[in-house]
C-alpha cells in the first residue's frame, strides 16, 4: 500500500478538491486563507460550485495535510466517486483480482463489474487520486480510463472497432481451422483409425493450418495470462494458453520428429482458440445489451433548445441551458430541461421516465422533465433542472450506479473464482499423472489433461450476477424503478411487510373539495363566498376550496377585514356581511346537521362551516382523495404474499376511513415522524423483511430504518435520498413492480449460478475422465458463458400488467 505521501509526491501540481459545509463567501474566504498560509501552496475557493483549486509545489505541502486543513477549519473534504473503464479482464478471476488491487489502496472502496467491464471507485482525497487508481489497474495488468459523457462515446466507438478486428480474426481462424476439423470429422464418421489421420491432411499442411490460429489469432490468450500472472493471479486465458500450447507443442514434436506412430492434435489447438474467440464474440454482442437502458435514456437528451434572448427565439445547445432561462417547445419536439410551464397547454408524454404510457396534461405551473415527448399544444416554460440536476440524469446516475454495484448472493461466486484458475490447473496436472501412469499413453494423458484446462470456465460464473443485475436495473429504469444498488433490488424480492404512508402515497397528497351541503344558500354561493375568505389564506385546506373555485372560472367578490385565526379559520366581511370559515366545533349552539356531520367525519373528511353572523349556511367537506390505484396495488401486494400496514400522523378516524377504503386491516394513526421509524424496528422484530414507501421529509428517518425504502417520485429529496429504491411514477402499484422485478432478477441469478456451478463441476470430472474430447470441450467453455448472459437478457421479456406495463 501507497502511503500518503507517496501519493501526493507523485500526484500532479494541481487538486481539485470539492468542499462541503460552505454556506456564505465568508466560509469560502476562511478555506482560501488557511490553505495560502500552507507551504508551497496557492489554493482559490469557488462558493458557487463548492470547489477548492489547489496548486501544491513539488516540494512543497502534500496532498493529504491540505485536506486535513480543510477539515481543521471546520469543513469536510467528500470522498470522490470515478468510474473507470477497464480493458483487459477476460473472466470473473480477472475482476476479483483487480478488486483487491483497488481496495488496497488507503481510503479506496471498489467494485468490479466484470459484464460492463468497469470498476466504480469511491476515494478519500487526499489519500488517494486518479493517477494512483490507474497506477494500481497497470500494476494488476490492465489499463484503465475515467469515464465521462465523451469518454463514454469513445469507449462504445472503440469496442466497436475492437469486436470489429476481432471479427475479422475469428473468420481467418474459421478458414484456417475448419480444413482441420473437417478432417477430424471425417475421420470420427468413417471409424478410421488414428494412424490413418496423416493420409487424410498432411503434417506439414496441418502444422502450416494451426500455427497461425495459435501465435497470430490466440496471442490474446498469451498476453492476458501473461498480465494476469504478473498482476499476481490466473486467469481463463492462463488456461486457455496452457491447454493449447501443450496440444500444439506435442503436435509440433511430432512432425518435426517425423514420429508417425505417434497422433497430432493440430485441430484440437486450433479448433479450441477459434471456439473461444467465436464465444468472446457471442458474448461481447449480448453484454452490449445488457446496457441498452442507458444507451436509450442517453439518446433521449436532446441536443439543442430554443431560448428567449433579448425577445427573439435563439436555438442553443441544450447544455448551454441555466436555471431561470425561458425556452419554448413546439408540438413534436422533446423537452430539453427540467421547467415548469408559464404559457400553453399540451399532452406531454412520460413513458420514457415512468413507464406510464398515457400522456400527462400540462398547464401553467406544471413541471416537464427533460426527454419526455411534447404532443400537440406549444409550452413556454422556465429551466429549473440543468446539466447534471435534471430527473433524467438522476435516472442515468442511479441505473449506472446500481448496474455497477454487486448484489450479496454474488459473494459465493467470488470466492470460488478467486481459486478456480489454480485448482483446475492442479486437476488438469493430477490428471495428466494419473492418465500417464495407470495408462501408459503420453499422447492420452495430454489431451485428456488439455480437455480439463479447456472445459473449465470462470467466466460463467463471473457473469452469472452482474448480468442479470444489469438487465434487472435498466428493466426498472423503463418502468419508472430506479434502484440505489444491488442489494437492495436483491432485498425487495423478499419482503414480507411492507408500511406505507397515507399522505402522497395511499393518497394523492393534494386535498379537495370533496362535498358542498347548502343549509341556507346554494352550492355555488357556497363555494364562492368560502373561496373569496380563502383568497389570503395559505392554509392547505383554504387552497382546497380555492382551486375548487378557480376550476369553475368563476369570479371571486373582495374580502375587506380579512382575519385568519390558527386552530380556529378565517373570517372577513364580503359586500357588507360579515362571514366566517372554521371549524364547526367553534360555533357553539349553532343549528348544524349532525348525522349528516358525523357521517362527513366517518368517512375521512375535514368539515367547514361557513356562517353569517354566528348562523350556519353551508357545510364544505375537504380530504385528501385515495389514489384509484391505490386498491388494486394493496390487493395485489396481499397476493404477492406482503402485509401492508399504514402509518401516519393523521387522527385516528380519518386513518380509518382510509385504511378502510384501501383494503388494508392494519393501521397505526397519530404517530410522529420518529414513531414512524420505531413502528417500523417493531415490525421487523419478528425476523421480517420490512419495507416502508413514503414522500415526504417526515418519512426520511422511517425510509432509513426500513430493510427496503420506497420513496415516490413526486416527494422530497431528503426521502428519495434515504430510499433504496425510487418509484418516477410516484405510484403505489410500483412497489409491487419492483418486488416482481427483484424476484425475476434473483430467479435469473439463481438460474446462472446453477448452471455455472453444475457445468463445471459435470464438465471438469468428464474432461478428467477422458470422456470429452478437447474440441467439445472448448466449444462447451464457449457457450456456456454466452448462455449465462442470453438468460439474463431473458428479463427483458417479462410478463405485462393489463395495463401494458412490463
């Protein structure tokens, strides 16, 4: 391990640090001067981005005590997050030994991804930098690069100008190879004899045919395990390389001895390089699917935008866009940024972002998100969400993030991939003794030994997980599902218990005039005289009666003495007479309807009276409506075999009435926000998976102390933060998605993982044996890691819901 030290003598001039805790210039200042008091130090402080730019002397103060600077004056220095591209890894032993490289590194956490062939690295600056991360994937035997939005179309131009070269090898091989294995065929069918092989295709011609297919085309398979083995490990190509040289070398002997008692194994070397490159090539092909889903959000973005300036529409670069620009959006066209609409009215559609395919109705003061697909009407909106804060480069990040990260069941794997390469090449060696020994035959025990290094196949055990978290993550993205990492996708399919939030969740979170009952005016009287009280009132049930009113068009009269009373309502005086809106309770002896009150109440609702002058005219019934999804999600969960139980602070007859609408048995009412998170330790005390869903801040510290936390998209940041998984939709029936989702995910892993396991355990002992012939044995080892990967992409066939969702 690198010491600090060592890191900052070798680390360039200049650090780019970001800073948390700054909250005013004078905090910015405070940094700039105590790091310029630093030696050879001369360091400026951006407020605005959170940044330090540091320019250390080479001899100067190092990197780790600029940070503890940082940090003595009262700041912290985050840890960095960089996603590495990684050329070089040929199977899971490859991953597991670069993992270890990285974490060995001082403030380094790394996971390995051998299907998308990335490591995301998370580091204590400082500590460590980008130029030690690629030092220590050079020293492991790869290379490495950083990823950015460019870098990351340079790496897919370039693997495709690779499959391409590889391609164009793998048919001269075909060319090269198959005159061999049409020979061996032809042989096999006749029931010739073994010495009669030379009559068919001459050495010298066979030698000619095979050694270009061995140095030329399986140079790869010498160069990989030549850097797997100075990294310190083996790896697939250490066996591939071993099992071919030896039946190449033998056949060489052979000829060149002039020793025609004695078989050559020519087709076998050939046929086996040629067989693995075919399998490379098949597989490469389906893991560039696996990555599909963020391919197709990455094409959603649109490129350019039409901006106000100085009154005339300018077409800009989309990211040229900053919040408060004003932009327009035609009929047809995608929406560039997060906004909220100012003019128009349009169908927009979502579908790309929630997985909800009917378009959503937009007017002003409704928000649009980037990508999402303007329909017939023209929308003038205002950039809220620029760059990297929009909801779709949040959804980018957390697929990446989650596609990357590596699920609990994946450790077993892991750990047999870490010793498989050397425990088969001490099979392959046992082998060969035993086969010379008790039978005599040098030629047999070396084939036999060469099947046994060519059947075993690490790759398709290091695939078996990361596929299938890949496609079940980019699956999830198209549905509105967006996973935080691995384990928690692998979590959501064994829920058991799941709590829910009324408001926002169960609810639509927007309450409404739900019932008008006129006593002694009419219904739109009523409604008009309440909303002209409201007009000043920033009440959620005064806004209630408000957009009741505004929906109408109607015109609301002046209020003059306006008055409103905390606990109690408002009140006022309305051409000439003075009215109130409160609580029914706090007009004592007035002439109200009770069973029609008690039943109001009953159901859930919050009763208004509006009175003249002490008498009662009209009733106003307010709640906060169920969602219509809402049902059908909670039965259909009680199907998937999860306890639904509602939490919420709201009283305990309101939460009846909800719980009761809903179909759930199970409630807990008047709760605080910290009750909320010990209801939810209660509930797992039983050994229960517990999950819970909610929207808002008070549902933070309840989504934290969950195994499973459900935030909805709608709901604040500091609850999708603390959430393991986050539903766009906003919808309860997401949660069940996401169980079926995570239960298919861990089917295809569990799948994998078994036939992974059962080929090489059947495969090895036959090869062993003497039962498998060298040629069969490479195809095998070819395809099997292929098949891991087609299983994965299987997700994305899943079963659709009646209303077309997958």
């Amino acid at each position: 391990m690198r010491s600090s030290d060592q890191i900052s003598a070798r680390s360039p001039a200049r650090l780019d640090l970001a800073v948390g805790g700054m909250t005013c210039a004078a905090c910015a200042a405070r940094i700039e001067k105590v790091l310029n008091r630093l030696p050879g130090v001369t360091a400026s402080v951006n407020l605005a981005s959170e940044r330090a730019s540091v320019e250390l002397a080479p001899s100067g103060t190092s990197a780790r005590q600029v940070v503890a600077a940082i940090e003595k004056a009262g700041f912290e220095v985050p840890p960095q997050t960089l996603e590495l591209g990684i050329e070089g890894m040929s199977c899971a032993a490859c991953a597991t030994r670069l993992e270890k490289a990285l974490n060995r590194l001082d403030g380094v956490e790394a996971v390995v991804n051998l299907a998308s062939e990335r490591a995301r690295v998370r580091y204590r600056p400082g500590r460590a930098d980008v130029d030690s991360l690629l030092e220590a994937v050079a020293r492991a035997g790869f290379s490495g690069h950083p990823l950015d939005d460019r870098s990351r179309e340079e790496e897919k131009a370039r693997k495709l100008a690779l499959y391409r070269a590889e391609l164009r090898r793998f048919w001269i091989a075909a060319v090269l190879t198959l005159p061999l294995v049409a020979q061996m065929a032809t042989m096999f069918g006749a029931g010739a004899p073994q010495e009669h092989h030379a009559e068919m295709l001459p050495r010298w011609l066979q030698l000619l045919l095979a050694t270009p297919v061995q140095f030329w085309i399986g140079w790869r398979f010498y160069d990989g395990g030549w850097r797997g083995l100075r990294g310190g490990g083996a790896n697939m190509d250490v066996l591939v390389a071993l099992g071919t040289s030896a039946a190449y070398l033998f056949s060489l002997a052979v000829t060149l001895g002039g020793l025609g008692d004695l078989p050559v194994y020519f087709e076998a070397s050939a046929a086996v390089i040629t067989l693995v490159l075919l399998g490379k090539l098949l597989e490469s092909r389906a893991r560039a699917r696996t990555t599909a889903a963020i391919e197709a959000l990455l094409r959603l973005r649109p490129r350019t935008a039409r901006v106000e300036r100085d009154g005339h529409l300018v077409e800009i670069d989309a990211a040229r866009l900053m919040p408060g620009d004003v932009f327009i959006v035609r009929p047809g066209e995608n929406v560039p940024v997060d906004g909220e609409v100012l003019e128009g009215a349009s169908s927009v559609n979502e579908a790309m972002l929630t997985g909800e395919s009917m378009p959503v109705d937009k007017r002003p003061g409704a928000r649009v998100f980037a990508a999402t697909a303007n329909q017939q009407g023209m929308l003038r909106c205002r950039a809220t969400g620029v760059g990297e804060h929009t909801l779709l480069a949040g959804i980018i990040r957390r697929v990446a993030e989650a596609q990357g990260s590596k699920a609990p069941v994946q450790r077993l794997a892991d750990r047999i991939a870490a010793i498989f390469v050397p425990a088969v090449c001490a099979i392959a060696l046992v082998t060969f003794a035993a086969w010379w020994f008790f039978g005599g035959a040098f030629d047999e025990a070396l084939i036999n030994a060469v099947a046994v290094l060519v059947i075993a196949c690490p790759c398709a055990l290091g695939l078996a997980t990361p596929t299938a978290i890949m496609v079940g993550a980019g699956r999830g993205a198209r549905a509105g599902i967006l996973v935080k990492n691995a384990e928690a996708l692998e979590r959501a399919g064994k829920i058991r218990v799941l709590a829910v939030d009324k408001t926002g969740t169960l609810t639509r979170g927007e309450p409404e005039v739900t019932d008008i009952v006129p006593l002694s005016i009419t219904a739109d009287q009523a409604l008009t005289l309440a909303a002209a009280l409201e007009q000043g009132s920033e009440h959620p049930l005064g806004k209630a009666v408000l957009r009741a009113a505004r929906a109408s068009e109607r015109r609301l009269p002046a209020v003059a003495g306006f008055k409103a009373t905390p606990g109690v309502g408002v009140e006022g005086s309305i051409e000439g007479r003075f009215l109130t809106l409160g609580a029914p309770d706090g007009l004592p002896g007035a002439a109200l309807p009770a069973e029609r009150l008690a039943a109001l109440r009953n159901e859930g609702k919050t009763v208004v009276a509006l009175a003249e002058n002490g008498a009662v005219l009209a009733l106003l019934a307010i709640a906060d409506p169920l969602r219509e999804s809402s049902p059908a999600a909670v039965a259909r969960l009680k199907a998937m075999g999860a306890r639904v139980v509602m939490l919420t602070g709201d009283n305990p007859v309101t939460a009846a009435a909800i719980a009761r609408r809903a179909g759930i048995e199970d409630f807990r009412a008047g709760i605080s926000p910290g009750g909320k998170a010990d209801a939810i330790d209660a509930l797992k005390s039983g050994g229960n998976v517990v999950a819970m869903a909610g929207d808002g801040i008070n549902d933070a510290p309840a989504l934290a102390a969950a195994d499973v936390g459900f935030a909805m998209g709608a709901g604040s940041d500091a609850a999708i933060e603390a959430a393991d998984i986050t539903l766009v939709r906003g919808d309860l029936d997401g949660v069940a998605d996401a169980i079926r989702l995570s239960r298919a995910t861990l089917g295809k892993i569990r799948q994998n993982l078994f036939w992974a396991f059962i080929y090489n355990l059947l495969g090895i002992p036959l090869a062993a044996l003497g039962w498998l012939n060298p040629v069969v044995a490479g195809g095998a080892m070819a395809l099997s890691s292929v098949s891991v990967v087609c299983n994965s992409l299987l997700l994305f066939r899943g079963r659709k819901t009646e209303d077309g969702r997958q």
